[in-house]
C-alpha cells in the first residue's frame, strides 16, 4: 500500500513537471533572451567574418537566378521555343542572301489590304452616321 501511493505521488510529479515545462516552453518571453542572444552571435558573426560585398553581391546574384528559373518555368508552362534571333542586317561583308520558300503574291496581297480599307472605311462611315 505504502508503495503505491509512492508511486501515485511520483506519478503526479512528473505530470506537474512535464506540464510546468510545457506551461514555460511554450511562453513568448521564455524565448526571448535565447533569441536575442542568437541575433546579437549572428550581427558579431556578419561582421568578423563575412565580407560586406558579398552581402552586396548575393543577392544581385539571387535576383539572376530567380529570373531564370521563372523565364524557364514560363516556357515550359506554355510550350515556348526558343526562337532564333534574326538579325537587322547581314554581318559585315557578307552578301545577301536569297530566302528559300518564300514567295509572294502581289495581287492576293493587294486585294487583301484593299478589302480591310475597304471594312475599315465601312466602319468609319457606320460610325459617324
């Protein structure tokens, strides 16, 4: 009988103990001192022993690199190509060059152009009325 209530009584114990330190872990001002202490390590550690322009460079360097992946991710999301880049003129020195495929029909494009003149005067003129 004795032993039991020992054991009741260290039984209590430990559950007021874990409930006391569960009580005081979970406080806001238990970890402000050991917080402070790691901000105030960390500012002394910045400055001995880091260099101020790479805390300059890094995150230009960040930056970059984020751009990338989100152009990457942009393509890849909407199927896109690389396309080629053409250039305005011929390198220097260079003749023209013939474009292979291409033709052109003279007629079929004026024909074209005239009959969006035309739907555009059309519209004007429906407007103004």
């Amino acid at each position: 009988m004795l032993l039991l209530r020992r054991l009741q009584k260290l039984k209590e114990t430990i559950v007021e103990l874990t409930v006391l330190s569960k009580a005081v872990l979970e406080t806001f001002w238990f970890w402000v001192p050991p917080l402070f202490a790691a901000y105030i390590f960390l500012q002394l550690w910045l400055v001995f022993f880091v260099h101020p322009l790479t805390l300059a460079i890094l995150p230009s360097i960040l930056a970059v690199y984020a751009l990338i992946q989100e152009d990457k991710r942009v393509r890849a999301m909407y199927g896109l190509e690389s396309a080629k880049k053409k250039s305005a003129a011929d390198p220097f020195g260079a003749a023209p060059k013939e474009l292979k495929g291409f033709e052109w029909d003279v007629e079929k494009a004026l024909q074209n152009y005239e009959t969006t003149l035309e739907g555009k005067s059309e519209k004007k003129k429906g407007k103004k009325s």
